[in-house]
C-alpha cells in the first residue's frame, strides 16, 4: 500500500481505522508510516499521527526512545494542531527514555496552563507530567503545587476535570 498515497487523500476515522489494521497485519510498514508524521505535507504528517496514535494504544512497545525524542521535539515545533495533539497522544501512551528532555517538560507546563492551547493539549500535557511523577518522586510536591496555584476559574470544565482527578493521583486518594 502506497500509505502517503493514502492519507493525502480525505480521510475518515473509518479510512485510518482500516489503515492501522493493515499496520497490525504487516508491523514491517509501521517505520514507513511512523516516518510520514515527518513530511513534506502538513496534511500528510497530522493524519500519519493520528494512526500512529491509534497504533501507540495496541502496540506502544513499537515505539523506541528515538522516537519519544524525535516526536517531543516536532510537539514542541510544530503550529499545527492535530498534529501537536497527535504527538502528544502517542508520547502519553509509549515508555519514556532514561532522561527526558527538559525543554519538553517544561513546554508541557506551558501546554497546560496556557488558554490558547485546546482542551485536548492542557489535559495531554498534564497527563504527561503526571507519568513524569510517577518515574520521578522528587518532582510531585512541585507539581501538586503548580496545580494547586492555577485559578481553576479561567479554565474548561475538561481542564478542571483532568486536574482534579490528576491531583487526587498524585495525594493518594
């Protein structure tokens, strides 16, 4: 199958559904569609996220430490945001390297408590810094405190949601 073929053209969930089970059924093709979230096309690389994410939720041990870092850095570049999100959403669900880069957890605290940034992108990037916590014990007090500092007001019932269950996580409860 000619992947960048197909998803350069209109896509449904149902069209990359079916391209993700031609993935599961030749895992030797998932490196050719992985490398599209790097394209040329801006259109290309968010639909190549999209069935990376999807694959990330079945398979997240195809994805390696070089991938981690290289979809941490296109997150952080990016302006596109399917693709932001996509990035996001395969980084939550695959294994972090040993070190993990400081640029990009500082640029998930941004995520998450700028209003500019969707709904999806704030929760993503808490998430991520709650898997972070889990790795790294030193780093929840500061953490609980960044969520406990942000004037829940100005944020979507998604966002409140998210940090709430988050905070509950983090305190043990």
């Amino acid at each position: 199958m000619d992947y960048r073929e197909h998803l350069s053209r209109p896509l449904s969930k149902h069209y990359v559904d079916n391209l993700v089970l031609e993935i599961f059924a030749n895992p030797c093709d998932f490196d050719t569609v992985y490398q599209l979230i790097f394209d040329m096309d801006e259109k290309v690389r968010w639909r190549a996220a999209w069935a990376c994410q999807k694959i990330s939720e079945k398979h997240p041990q195809w994805f390696n430490d070089q991938h981690f870092l290289e979809l941490a850095n296109l997150a952080i570049s990016t302006s596109h945001g399917g693709l932001h999100r996509g990035c996001l959403s395969i980084i939550k669900n695959i294994s972090f390297p040993e070190n993990i880069p400081v640029e990009f957890i500082n640029a998930c605290f941004d995520w998450m408590i700028s209003p500019k940034y969707p709904i999806a992108v704030q929760a993503l990037s808490m998430k991520i810094l709650y898997s972070v916590c889990k790795r790294e014990s030193d780093f929840i007090p500061e953490f609980i405190a960044y969520l406990e500092s942000v004037d829940v007001e100005c944020y979507s019932p998604g966002f409140k949601s998210t940090r709430k269950n988050i905070l509950k996580l983090l305190n043990g409860k």
